[in-house]
C-alpha cells in the first residue's frame, strides 16, 4: 500500500523560498512510481510551529542509495538513508532519524514502512550521544576561536551558533529532554533550569544577520 499526504506538503508552515515549495511538491509527485523510494520524512523548523526559522530538510529512505538521483535546490536539505540501516541507526542514537521519529511529518510512505517504524520507536526512543554532542561543541568551539584570531567576525558568529547548538543538545539529552529545532532549544533549556545557556544562546541568535537554520 502507498500513501502520500498532498495535504501534509500544502500545510508546511512556512517554506525557504518558492523554488523549494515547487522542488518538493514535483519530487512527491515522482515518488510513487518510484519503487526505490519507501518514505519521506520532513524535518526542520519549516514544519514546526511557534519558530521563525525557515529550515527544510528532507529524510528519504530509499532501499538502493546509488539509484536515488533527485537533486534538490540548496536550500533544501535531503538525507538519505538505506531502508536496511534504518533500524539500526535509529536503536543506535542516530539523531536525524530519531528527530524523524519525534518530530517528523511523513509526506511519503510505501507499505507502511515508517508506520512500522513509529510503532517500533515512538515510545521508547532511544537518545542521541550527548557525549558526541559535547565533543561536536568542543571542536567548533575551536573553529569560533580560529575565526576571531584572523578577524571574521561574522563567520565566527556563525560557529559560535553551531557551538551554542551542539552544547545545548548535550544538555537536553543528559536531562532526558529530547532536542527539538534550533530555535526551540533556548526554550528547552530554560526549561529544565539552564537559562544562562538559553540567555547566550539566545543572544547569539539574535545578533546573526542571516535567518538560522537545522
């Protein structure tokens, strides 16, 4: 059985920019005479409410990776995954599908895969690595000190925002809060007691020049 939700795709809450909207509207229309396919999952802060971020990333499980050839605008993000590894990545902390598994709009389905999968894992779904995260934010914390040293500001502010992010899931995680978006994570920390994190994250947001996105 094959599923599509057209709904779902016209009730994103915000899009990147028109091109986006179309390239995703004419890849679902692809899908479903594409046997390789088994679903498509969307994240980011384009389906998630109270946000301003306009983030778009895709997840397509397909069962042959090298015989996807889809090639979306930049500013749609588009993983792959094998239908094979699936499980596995998930039970193992894989942090893009579990956001698939927590937060994720199905666009796409074919006999019930990502069904099954939600059945699997919605209610006991493993966490990331906050280790992993701590270490992420360990080294781009490097990379913002590099950046001063030559003088780009803005790009150091940038990294500065991916450290602030990696920090925070490492800390939602090591108190059992699953990480939303980006631009709830402030929120989230606050939430569990860590508003000086939320408030130098929050102002790290606010001071980038450019819309923030994953």
């Amino acid at each position: 059985m094959i599923k599509t939700d057209t709904n779902r795709v016209m009730g994103f809450l915000r899009w990147p920019t028109q091109r986006a909207k179309q390239w995703v509207k004419g890849f679902l229309s692809t899908v479903e005479s594409d046997a390789n396919i088994l679903a498509v999952i969307a994240i980011g802060s384009s389906v998630r409410p109270n946000v301003t971020s306009l983030d778009l990333d895709l997840v397509v499980i397909c069962q042959n990776l090298a015989s996807f050839s889809h090639c979306p605008p930049m500013e749609v993000d588009l993983r792959k995954f094998d239908a094979a590894d699936v499980r596995k990545e998930v039970q193992s902390g894989n942090d893009l599908l579990g956001w698939c598994v927590k937060f994720g709009v199905l666009l796409f389905e074919r006999s019930a895969f990502w069904t099954d999968i939600l059945r699997e894992y919605s209610n006991h779904l493993p966490f990331p690595s906050a280790e992993v995260a701590r270490e992420r934010a360990e080294i781009t914390k490097q990379r913002v000190e590099n950046l001063l040293s030559i003088g780009d500001t803005e790009a150091a502010l940038e990294q500065e925002i991916s450290y602030f992010t990696h920090l925070a899931r490492a800390v939602l995680i090591e108190h059992a809060v699953y990480p939303a978006s980006r631009p709830e994570l402030p929120n989230q920390l606050r939430e569990i007691g860590e508003t000086e994190l939320a408030d130098e994250f929050s102002r790290a947001l606010e001071s980038y020049p450019h819309t923030i996105t994953s």
